[in-house]
C-alpha cells in the first residue's frame, strides 16, 4: 500500500498549488493526516477505511478489496466482524452512509 506521501507527490499541478512547492504540498498533507489520525485505534482507522472504500466502491466487494489490496475473504471476514458489533454495513450496489 503506498503512503500518503507517495500519493500527495504524485498529484498533478494545480493553479491553486501553483506558489506552493509541491515537498511543501506533501508535507502540509503528511501533516494534516497526522493531524486526524492521531489519537485513534488501528482498528477504527481500518473501520473506516475499509467502509469508506467499499462507500466509494458502491458496495461492490471485490472492487473494495482489489483497492484496498486484501483478499475478499479478509474483506468479507472484517465485514461480519464490523456487523456482528451493531456497525451497518452496506449490501452490494448500495451506497453506505458515512462509516461509524
């Protein structure tokens, strides 16, 4: 998987980027994400993440796993896990709410 970093120093120019040197685009970006994920459980970063991929993905799981790069057991076994604790879960071809 790659970092956000990696990610935010592949972005393409963009003119509102356009005075800002893009190591200093990565860094604000690297930043902010430590920002937000700092105090929180891997568990409810991977919750999230795993929901909000499968959101993206219109509930299709084998789009969100190939994305996510887990198998779709793995993804199937954290969404049983997700729903036995009460966390709703989207059915394939449906759009979730935003993830608990």
């Amino acid at each position: 998987m790659r970092s956000a970093q990696d990610m935010t120093e592949q972005q393409p120019s963009h003119p509102s980027h356009a005075a800002i040197p893009p190591s200093s685009i990565a860094d604000q970006t690297t930043e902010a994400l430590r920002r937000i994920l700092v105090g929180h459980t891997i568990a409810d970063v991977e919750r999230h993440l795993i929901l909000d991929t499968l959101a993206y993905c219109l509930g299709n799981r084998t789009h969100a796993a190939r994305i996510l790069g887990i198998s779709i057991r793995t993804l199937r076994n954290k969404l049983n896990e997700y729903m036995d604790a009460g966390i709703p879960v989207p059915e394939p071809g449906q759009k979730s709410t935003l993830a608990a």
